[in-house]
C-alpha cells in the first residue's frame, strides 16, 4: 500500500493540507493540549460521530468488503484525514441519499502507523462514504481454517483493535481521543453467526445477515467483530458467554461467578454503564488472555483451566468496563491509566468475591512480575520505558504494553489508597469515573485532578511526579506480602537445598492443595540449579507440565529450559503450536533464545516455522523479534 510520495505532495497541493501525525488533535473547544503521535486524523478540524459499516465478510477470499459511512461533526474543514493501513479504497462519496463521488489521496505508509487517507470534501460535508476492502497486509484481522478452530469443521474469524490496527480493517480516525458511536450491518456465510462489541444476537439468522448498534461513545481500538460456529450461553439477567459449541459446557462452569463479579464491581466504582457484559472465548490463537471490547469481552481458552483458577483475566476485563472503556487513555503514551487502574480494580473485585488473603497473593505476584521487568528495562538500558507517562514518538504503541503500565500503574495506585486511606481513595475513584464518563483523559489532566480532588483537600503530600515521570520504583511503595506464598517460596528453597518434599509431613502433598498463584510461586523459587531427575520427580507428583493450567506450564516450560530439562519438550511443542496467546510463548521463546545451548534456538526456530500460522499477527511480531533480532 506504498504510494509514492509525489501523489502525497500531489494531494497536498489539491487539497491544502498538511497534516502530520504530531497534528494538534483535540476536540473543538476542549483545552487539553495533548496530541496523539500515533493517528494521522485531523479531528481537531473536523472528525467522525457516527460511523455505520456495510460489510460482507467473504471467508473463500479472506476479505472483508463494503463502506464505511462516517458521519462527520459540523467544520469548515475542505479536507477530512483518516488512517488507513493495508486497506484498499476502492471510491469515497459524499452525501446521503445522493451521494457524489470525490478525491482522496492515500500519503506515504509509514511502517507503524500505515497512511493518512486524505478525503477532499466540501465545507459543511456531513457523511463521506468511504467504499474498501481489507487485503492481506491486513493485521487486525485473524482468519483460521476450520482446522485450528474446536469443531475442525467451521472457519473463523475475529479481529484485534488495540492498539492502531483498528485502521487496517476500517478507514477510520484511528485515535483514542475521538469517541464515536457505530452500527453495522454485517453479511456472513449462513451457518456462522457474527458478534460485536456491540448489541448482539443469541442464535444465528437464517440469511447470515446481522445488524449491530452501539450506541455509547467509545473509542475506534474497541470496535470489534468475530465470526464463527458460536453459541450463547446465559449465566444471569446480563451476563453470558460466547463460544464454540466444543466449549459451550466448560464455559458455564468456569465463568459461575460472572454475576457476582458484576455485582462486586458496580458496589465499588458504580453503576455498570454498557447494559450487558458478555464474553466470546475465541480459538486458542487469540493474541491476549481477554480483550475489553465493550459489551463483549474477547478471551483466550486457555481462561479454562477446569478450576476456576484463571478467572482472574474475567475481573480484569469487567474493570475495564470503568477503566479503559468508560474513561479512556487519550494516548498510548498514557497507557498507564488504561491497564493501572485496570490491575488495581481487578485486584479490588478479587478481595470482594474471593477475601484479601486471594487479592494479596495476586498482588505480590505482580510485584515479582514488576521488579523483573524493571530489571531488565535498566539493564537494557530503557530506563525511561519505566516512567508511567511514555514518549512513545516514532515507535509502536505496543512497546508501551509492559508490566511497567499494568504493575506499576496498580502499586502507584495501591500506594495513594494506603496514604489517603481507602474510603477517600474509593470515593475519589468513583468520582473519577463518574466525572470523567465517556471521556478521554491525559496524564497531565489526571494529575490535575488528582492534586484537586485528592492531595490538596486532604493535605496529602506525595510524589506524584516521581511515580509518572521518572525512572523505577518509588521507595514509598506499598509492601503487600503474603505468608502462605512465603511458605511456597520456603517450600522451593528446600528444594533447592536438596530436600525431598514429598517424604515426611508433606509426604501427600498435592496439586489441589494450593491455588494457582501459590504454585506460581513455587515454581518461580525454584532454582535452575535444581537436577533434571528432580524436575522430572516433582512433575511425576504435581503435573505441572501436562494438565489443563497453561499458567503453570508456562512457569514450568521455562524453567525446564533454563535447568536443561528436554523430557518436557513433547508436552512444550504442543502448547506453543495450539496457543498463540503472547504471554503465553513470548516467554518460553525467550528462555529458548537465552539458553546457553545453542540448539534450544534452533528447535524454537522449528516450532514457530510449525506454529506461526496459528498465531495472530501481534503475536508472530512479538516472536519474530525475539528470535531473529
Ligand atoms: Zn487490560
């Protein structure tokens, strides 16, 4: 989708504009400054309130076709600027019911961010109608052969917004500072059924044709579509889950508690604002444990562990229903108030539904997570990739995605609770929420709020500035611990030390006697040390290689690696090729590459020549740059 640059200038000339992607995009009126380095829409001159997609999804040609018809705000504007990626624009009209054809010029594609898709319109233009198809540059898009699905009978398909690939399946002003309403009108083979982040269907129409609405203000990453052999399952008034026929059982088990997390979350933060709350578990290459889009939570099936034990992912995934989706990050620079206040709600929901000892534990877990990433961030020396606020000019919004934003975004925040006292802190969230509803916020325009709301009427001293705008962790950092992972902790040191764990008092010691997060531990404190013999003993008594809990495996791959255990490479082999979820490989593929053994690399290399299909394409970028950089 190269254009030359001399069309570029050619449409410059025409239409006399000059956008950038560092254009001073804000909503008319506002006085924010904040500009969104990754979008080249011009939305401070004119932008999209409603957008209405007329689609056929055509899974023989792997494309989705049709227009996107964007209603525009009022604006003298003789240019409207889009972002497209790997898109080809067939023509672009204007109007509604008499609709003319007009010039547009696609600029120069940048790597990341694709082209700025200029639309020359006429001021007062209302609707530009902006007719496409995807093509196989396309990224967001994920189609699976029947073969990689559960029923190994039906094709598949969904797509993944966040952060800017929404542009590569939609012309659209592809920046979190625009919110729009949308509808759509989706055509799919007969015997599939589509859904989106919006109102949804329960069983399929007989035509395949589906109209959507939703009718809150969000942002262009959170519109989403999935296509597949799908039912529905009702867990209560306004929950239920998604999924193949396959896991339609072991769903209904393993999310009981949706209802009861809902509860929990709108006693905490208020009032549940998107009327339904459901989740699709898509195919195991889904490139995330959950994805928040509204209304439809997009999750992973590696969520069902048979225990109920990963249901974690689902509170994270409700919180953002406030955090992320409610109040959203204006840029991926401020990612941090998207997935911080996410893991500290998350953490929040937990202690009601599952008491503080479980919230802890989980809290000291992410602890673990941070002070690695931290490590390694300084020892590579990003050390500004620590700071909460990120300068994200001329790389991807994916390098942002880190324990940093997640982990240290929840303690910043777990520390401000611990200073003001839980019951100011609680209402000044739901204050937050509530005033900020449907918005989009800065970094900076937090920290103004918080001085405000919180520090100044409370007489709250603290270093704001240190936590978002400079490197590490604070020393005022909240310390949570937890006696029964220290005891897990002291359990691996024994075996470290050569003690047999399964012999005297702990002769019976099993898997179920402990939560996930407690084996986690466990494992993390082994040391790679440790004999081959003795991981394969420890693996005879507790399975952590071979049962359904991919966290666990994950943690045992890894070490299995790092100790030179190749006994367990069958039972790695088939994870990494039926799972494409990031998290879930990055690291094992990581640990391959770092081995001291060279031929760890190359058998990584031969399985994700194997598995690459099976994963979306934020996962192939992810292992690509691990083992080929
Ligand atoms: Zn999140």
């Amino acid at each position: 989708m190269k254009l030359v640059s001399l069309m570029c200038l050619l449409g410059l000339l025409l239409f006399g504009c000059a956008s950038s992607p560092a254009d001073t995009n804000r909503h008319s009126g506002e006085v924010s400054e904040t500009r969104d380095e990754h979008s080249y829409a011009n939305i401070n001159e004119i932008r999209t309130e409603h957008l209405h997609l007329d689609l056929e999804i055509d899974f023989d040609e792997k494309r989705v076709s049709g227009v996107a018809r964007h209603q525009m705000s009022k604006s003298d504007a003789d240019t409207a600027v889009f972002d497209v990626k790997g898109l080809q624009i067939d023509k672009i009209t204007i109007g509604k019911s008499n609709e003319k054809e007009t010039d547009f010029v696609i600029g120069e594609a940048d790597e990341i961010l694709g082209s700025p898709l200029f639309v020359k319109i006429t001021p007062g233009t209302e609707f530009i109608n902006i007719y496409y198809q995807t093509t196989k540059e396309t990224e967001a898009i994920d189609w699976l052969p029947a073969e990689l699905t559960a029923s190994k009978i039906h094709p598949y398909m969904y797509t993944q917004g966040q952060a800017i690939l929404t542009r590569s399946w939609i012309p659209i002003q592809d920046t979190p500072m625009n919110r729009i309403t949308y509808s759509a009108d989706v055509k799919v083979p007969s015997d599939l059924l589509a859904i989106m982040s919006a109102n949804n269907p329960k069983e399929k129409s007989s035509t395949g044709e589906y109209h959507f609405e939703m009718k809150q203000r969000i942002p262009a990453y959170l519109i989403a579509i999935a296509v597949g052999d799908i039912v529905y399952n009702s867990l209560g008034d306004n929950c239920g889950v998604y999924s193949e026929p396959a896991y339609a059982d072991d769903c209904a088990f393993e999310f009981t508690d949706m209802p009861k997390m809902i509860e929990a979350a709108e006693n905490l933060y208020g009032e549940y604002r998107w009327e339904q709350f459901d989740i699709v578990i898509l195919p195991y290459s889904f490139p995330f444990g959950g994805m928040e889009n509204p209304r439809l939570t997009f999750a992973n099936p590696t969520l069902i562990a048979g225990d109920q034990s990963l249901v974690t992912v689902i509170a994270h995934e409700l919180a953002h229903s406030w955090s992320g989706n409610l109040v959203t990050n204006s840029t991926w620079d401020d990612f941090w108030l998207n997935e911080g206040f996410t893991v500290y709600f998350e953490n929040r929901i937990m202690e009601e539904l599952y008491g503080k000892e479980t919230a802890d534990i989980l809290a000291v877990i992410e602890r673990q997570e941070l002070d690695t990433a931290l490590e390694e961030m300084e020892n590579d020396g990003h050390s500004e990739d620590t700071h909460l606020k990120l300068h994200l000019h001329d790389r991807s919004p994916d390098d942002g995605m880190t324990d940093i934003a997640y982990n240290k975004g929840a303690y910043f925040l777990r520390t401000l609770e611990h200073v003001a006292g839980r019951e100011k802190f609680d209402t000044f969230l739901r204050n937050y929420f509530d005033s900020h509803a449907f918005e989009t916020i800065s970094t900076e325009e937090f920290v103004n709020y918080l001085d405000s709301e919180l520090l100044e009427p409370n007489s709250i001293d603290f270093n704001v500035e240190e936590w978002i705008y400079q490197p590490g962790l604070p020393n005022n950092c909240v310390n949570i611990t937890s006696s029964r992972l220290n005891r897990m902790i002291k359990m691996a040191e024994d075996v470290n030390n050569g003690k047999d764990i399964f012999m005297g008092s702990d002769g019976d010691l099993k898997r179920s006697d402990f939560i996930t997060q407690e084996w986690q531990a466990f494992i993390r404190g082994l040391s790679t040390d440790i004999s081959i013999e003795t991981m394969i003993k420890i693996d005879e008594k507790l399975h952590f290689s071979d049962q359904a809990n991919r966290q666990l495996k994950v943690e045992w791959y890894q070490l299995a690696v790092r100790v030179g255990n190749k006994s367990v490479r069958p039972e790695m082999k088939e994870h990494l090729v039926l799972v494409g979820r990031r998290w879930y490989i990055e690291r094992i593929y990581q640990a391959l590459k770092d081995s001291d053994d060279p031929d760890d690399l190359v058998w990584a290399k031969q399985v994700y020549d194997e598995a690459k299909n099976n994963y979306h394409f934020v996962s192939k970028s992810t292992i690509e740059e691990i083992l080929y950089n």
